[in-house]
C-alpha cells in the first residue's frame, strides 16, 4: 500500500468529524472491540462511541488516551490522520480495517 493511498484512506489532514469518525471505526475494528467495550475501556457509555463514529461528536479525550496507552494509536493519527508515527503493526491493523470501511463492508 503506497503513501498517497494510505493518506486517501487516513484522511490525513482532516479533522473534521467525518474523517474522526472514520479514523475511530477503524481504530475499534483493529482492537476487536464492540463499541460498548471500546465505552467502557475509554470510560464513556456506548453511546458517545456511537455518536463519534456517526460523525456527531468527536471521540473524547478519554478514549483518546485509551486508544494510545494501551493499543499505540496516537492522537496524532486520531486527531489528524498522521500515520507514520504508527507503528507498523498497528498500521497494518489500522489500514486493513480503513480498506474495509472505504468498501463500504461496515457501516456500523
């Protein structure tokens, strides 16, 4: 997967809230988690995950801090897009589940 392909994915340099919900998709698909036990680990209610991945709300500092701390996901990628920072096992995760999603395979 080339640079300029994994940045269409990424949506590097958006921030807006279409990009970060699709950047938080992503990251929950490539720890496995529902959006309930991203919630809980992240310490929000499931529906603040759900309210961020549909584009309403912006995924919360704490879940942030979470995706980071314990899976490597920086907020640079969340925030941002930026990727290279990654390492390159959670890249590999992270883009595997960010083709699916430009597929439209999940739409959850």
């Amino acid at each position: 997967m080339d640079y300029d392909y994994k940045c269409s994915l990424a949506k590097t340099g958006d921030a807006d809230h279409e990009a970060s919900s699709i950047r938080l998709r992503a990251a929950r698909s490539a720890i496995g988690f529902s959006q309930e036990q991203l919630g809980v680990a992240g310490g929000v209610k499931k529906t603040a995950i759900a309210n961020a991945e549909q584009g309403r709300a912006f995924p919360g500092r704490d879940v942030l801090i979470y995706l980071y701390r314990e899976h490597r996901i920086d907020l640079n990628f969340m925030i941002n897009g930026d990727f290279v920072q990654l390492p390159g096992d959670v890249q590999d995760r992270l883009f595997a589940a960010l083709e699916v999603l430009s597929n439209g395979a999940d739409r959850k």
